[in-house]
C-alpha cells in the first residue's frame, strides 16, 4: 500500500489528507490557535463534585466546564495532587520524580468527593475535544506520547503494545527501557518500536522526560484554568503516529511548513527526509493532487460505490445511520444471496473509508442488504473486521442482528470532519423559485430601451442563456427583427453557456459590460 499526505496550509490553518493507493480515507483540520487539542494539559479547578454521577465539572478556560468522571482519574491521582501542593508551595526542587515519594493508589470502585475537592487544583489532560454543546472531557492520568513510547508518571511499570506479537522482541524491547528509564516513570512500548535499536529508543524517551521537566518548571508559576503544556500541532502529531516506510511523499505547500516538516522527518527517520517535498504550482496543492474532488464526493449525504450501489449516510445527534442500497446491482446475473454478499462486502470497504475519513465516532448502525444464509453474514463480518483494522481509532464490531442491522462503537475524541458539499443554487438563491420568463423578458426590454434612447449607445450585443437566446431569435418575426424594427438598429444576440438561466448582460462597441 503506497501512502501520501497532502498539506495544505491557509491562513486559517492546515488541512492534511491522507492517501492511500491514491484514495482519500483520512482528513485533518488544524485550526490557528487551536486550544483544547487532545494532550494538552491544563491546571484545572474544580467547580462542581457530582457524586450521582462519580464525577466532577472543572473550569479549565472553556465556556463550559469540563467533564472528570472517577475513572479518568488514574490510580495516582493522589500523587498528582501532592507533586501540584508541594510544587506551588516552593518545597521541592528539581523536576524528576528521582526523590519523589508516591502515595498508595485510589479505590477501583471508591467516590470521587474521598479524592477531590472544591477549588482544588489538579493537573488535567485533554482526552476528549469540545464536541457539539459538551465541554472537553478531561482525565488526570497523565501521559506524554512519543514516536516510540509513552512516559507515564508516577508508576514503574513497563508494558508492551499487543500488536507486537514475538515474545523475543518484547523481552528485548523491555530490557532496553528498564536500562535507560527513570524512576518513578512508567513506560508504555508503542507497535512502531518494533526492531528499533538502543540509541532510537533512549532519544525518544530522553525527548519525553525534557517535556515532563519542562511541564514541571512550567507547574509552579502556571495560572489556574491555563494551560501549562502543549502537545504538538496536529500536522506533527499526525507524522509522529502513521509515518512509516510505506510513504512514498508528503507534499507542502508552504516553505515554513515544509522546513520544519523535513526537520522533523529528519530527525525521527534521515532516511525518509527526501520524501518531503515543496509543492510550488499556482494550481491549489488539492485540486492538482484531485483531493477536492473526492473531498467533494465522499462528504455527501449519499455515496455512490464503483458496482452501481450506494450508501445513505444521516447523522443525528445519539448516533450515525448508514443505509446500503444495491442501486443497479439487482440487475446482476448472479442469484440473490451471493449479489447481496457482494454488494454487502464493497459497501463495507466504503464504510470502513467513511468512518476514517468523516471521522464518525459514538454508535454507527448499519442497515447492510439481508442476507439468509449464517455463512455469508459471518464473511461479511470477517471482512468489515480486517478491513477496519487498519483504523488508529478504538472500535469495537458486534455481528449482523437477525435483522441484518451491524453495530459499530468507534472512539470520538474530536468533532466530526463535516464538509458541506451542496452549493446555493446562482439562479434562485436557494429559495427553489426563480422569476418567470415572461417578467424576465420585460426586464430584458425596459433595460434596452433605456440604453438606446436614454443612453444613445450603438452597436450593442445582449449575452443570455442559450435558451433565452432561442427563445429571442425564433421565427421568421423573431423579438430580435421587432427590436430592429422599434428602434432602428440591431442588437446583436450571444449566447453564453456559462450563464445562469435568467442571468444576462449588455455589452458594449467597446467591449465592455454597460453597467445598468
């Protein structure tokens, strides 16, 4: 599988596309000044304890308060709060946790008014961006992610991802880190650490425990309801989790961006540097890459698939619907179940695209076409399994109800990507009515009229839709020969295709637009 990515930087901010086999599955949208981006940590106040709902409403600078339930807390959660107390307070020096002495971990099932507080001050972490009329959800478990690892506070542990499947790799994998981590840092091995040596290894986990210091140093002074540590910008963020030797370019079209791009590309893979390249045509970087055409075909209520079938896809606010409709297809030779299975497993590669791509997340149902047979609603199960393996999203796939209906949970941690792919009618406006002809002609000739009397112009030529052109010139005693008649000299009659239906202008010896 060959993979892009297409960067194009406005000055309202950054949208990335990601190609694969040059088809559009995934689009980011960078906003400037994005605030509340998942991984950034703020020094939250506690507003509001909740016990029916074990949970608390923080104040972290948003225009609502954010969501901590009990189980985002983490188990050393206390220990978060005492290293905030001390900190603030000047006692301790020094930004490790090499001297720092943790408290026991929290009840699994316990309360969250035994933990925190009104007003108090706790370190959060974005796990959730504002979506719709929520406010961000928080968790002060707090992480730092890495190309290679995760650094985890407050804890020794060292884990593996489980994608990483030879019991020789792992064991190698963790003696490498239990070698070069701190103490009092626990470490979570990512699925891209996979035969990478020593040196690549302690960089990344040096560059992790440099942002800890400096979220330390940043602790004591930071200002309640603030942030006070910063992940990177999505475009970074988004190199530092998917790249990987299956991209063939990344393309920029800004040469700030594409500096520090390459400079980041250098330094995590100097052997991919010269993939990044500067994309410096005057053609927009997504209309020559035909990114804006399948942004335009793959955002609408209504997908159409390559067999002749199509997706409806509605959106309310608990959950997203997907219908699948066979279209031409019940035209197909074969027999119904193995026509149905077919359609079922193309509309399936389409979904398994829609959701990566639209970045659908919470409760997907889809209405996939009935199949009878066990066997076939077990293969299209299987196949919607793979095909969704390739989503960096957590999801979870229950199998076809008797219904034929499939459920699909996905992680939401941003707002839904949501373009508008249907434009405002030129001619009407968008109210679905435009003026009749014969009005539009009176306007035609009342303009006329006051051109060649009241403005004395000559050799005019009257530019309209081709149909209004025909309309003019038809017949022997045509309204162009009447025109000639009334007012003794004759108007030329152009038609132009690009022109709305009741759109036309008056032009001019000169060749320019007579301005009425």
């Amino acid at each position: 599988m060959v993979k892009e990515l297409i960067i194009n930087s406005a000055p309202t901010g950054v949208t990335i596309a990601l190609i694969e086999d040059r088809q559009l599955v995934e689009l980011h949208n960078e906003q400037i000044n994005n605030n509340y981006a998942v991984g950034d940590i703020y020094l939250g106040r506690i507003k509001k304890i909740m016990p029916g709902l074990n949970a608390a409403f923080v104040d972290v600078g948003y225009e609502k308060d954010a969501f901590l339930h009990y189980f985002d807390l983490g188990p050393q959660v206390q220990s978060l709060i005492k290293l905030t107390k001390i900190k603030r307070n000047g006692s301790v020096r020094g930004d490790l946790l090499d001297n720092f002495k943790t408290e026991p971990d929290i009840n699994k099932s316990g309360k969250i008014s035994e933990v925190l507080s009104k007003n108090l001050l706790l370190p959060v972490q974005i796990a959730k961006e504002p979506i719709s009329t929520k406010g961000p959800r928080l968790s002060s478990d707090l992480s730092i992610a890495g190309r290679y690892v995760v650094l985890v506070p407050f804890s020794n542990a060292i884990s593996v991802s489980k994608k990483i499947k030879s019991n020789t790799e792992r064991n190698r994998l963790k003696k490498i880190i239990e070698s070069i981590k701190p103490q009092n840092f626990g470490v979570i091995i990512r699925t891209v650490s996979e035969g990478r040596g020593v040196a690549e290894m302690q960089k990344d986990l040096l560059d992790l425990v440099a942002k800890w210091e400096n979220f330390s140093r940043k602790l004591p002074e930071a200002e309640p309801s603030k942030r006070v540590w910063g992940e990177m910008d999505r475009t970074s963020t988004l190199i530092r989790d998917i790249f990987s030797t299956d991209f063939a370019n990344v393309y920029v079209n800004s040469p700030d961006l594409f500096e520090d791009i390459r400079s980041y590309v250098k330094e995590i893979s100097p052997e991919m540097e010269k993939i990044v390249k500067l994309y410096k045509h005057k053609e927009p970087i997504f209309e020559h890459f035909g990114v804006e055409k399948q942004i335009k075909n793959g955002f609408g209520k209504t997908v159409n698939l390559a067999g002749g079938a199509y997706l409806v896809i509605e959106h309310t606010e608990a959950l997203h619907v997907i219908d699948v409709n066979s279209g031409n297809r019940t035209a197909s030779k074969e027999n119904q179940e193995e026509n149905a299975l077919q359609v079922n497993k193309e509309a399936a590669k389409e979904i398994a695209r829609q959701l990566r791509l639209r970045d659908m997340g919470g409760i997907v149902v889809v209405d996939f076409i009935d199949m009878h047979k066990p066997i076939n609603r077990k293969a299209l199960f299987d196949h919607l399994r793979d095909l969704m393996m390739l989503d960096r999203a957590k999801h979870t796939i229950l199998p076809p109800s008797k219904f034929g209906l499939v459920q699909i949970t996905r992680q939401r941690v941003r707002p839904e990507m949501n373009i508008v792919t249907n434009e405002v009618c030129p001619t009407c406006g968008g109210t679905g009515e435009i003026r009749s002809s014969i009005v539009l002609m009176d306007d035609i000739e009342n303009n006329l009229a006051y051109i060649l009397r009241e403005q004395n112009e000559k050799n005019i030529t009257l530019s309209v839709h081709p149909y209004i052109e025909a309309y003019i010139k038809k017949g022997i005693f045509s309204l162009q020969r009447k025109w000639f008649v009334k007012y003794g000299q004759w108007v030329k009659v152009k038609a132009q295709p690009s022109y709305n239906l009741v759109e036309y202008h008056f032009i001019s010896a000169k060749d320019e637009e007579i301005k009425l």
